[in-house]
C-alpha cells in the first residue's frame, strides 16, 4: 500500500514566483541516499494540498506519496528530507514531519 506522508515544501527561489496554483504537483524527487545516476533512475513523487501552494506561500503544507507503487515507500518517513527537480532545476526542498 502507498504511504502518504505530511510535508512542508520550501520552495526555491527559482520557483517562489511562480508557486503552483493547483492543488497537486509530481515532479521527481532527488534523495540523500541516490546516487550520482538518481536522475536517470529519479522517482515521481505527487504533491497533494488543502489549499495551493500559490495561495499558501513560502513554505506550503501538504502530504506526498510516490507516483508508483512500486517505489522506495519506505523514504517517506519522518525527519527526512528530499528535493524536487524539474530537469535539472532544483524547484523545492521537502521536510517530511
């Protein structure tokens, strides 16, 4: 079963003007633990919001499942932290809580 965990996403500065404005963003996520090659072996990770990030601000509070259900679920516990890239742009720093 996929496990969905409660997030704060702080947004880069890249990203701060442009905060999504719907309440689910999937972007890949890049983990402490991956390797040099994690972006051609990158798992998608969606975003779900109460209220858009657009709307919320700088940080947004959400929860963040894995796009497949055969991914890492086990990296979504708490105290970790992740990113999220839009190719080679790092858009977000995630805290899991």
């Amino acid at each position: 079963m996929p496990m969905v965990a409660k997030v704060v996403v702080n947004w880069s500065k890249n990203k701060r003007d442009k905060l999504p404005e719907s309440l689910q963003y999937i972007s890949v996520a890049k983990f402490d633990e991956d390797n040099e090659s994690w972006n051609k072996e990158a798992w998608s990770v969606v975003l779900e919001f109460l209220e858009s990030p657009c709307r919320q601000g700088n940080p947004s509070i959400g929860k963040a499942k894995f796009l497949a259900q055969d991914a890492p679920h086990e990296r979504l516990i708490s105290g970790k932290c992740f990113e999220l890239y839009e190719g080679d742009c790092k858009v977000a720093r995630i805290e899991i809580l």
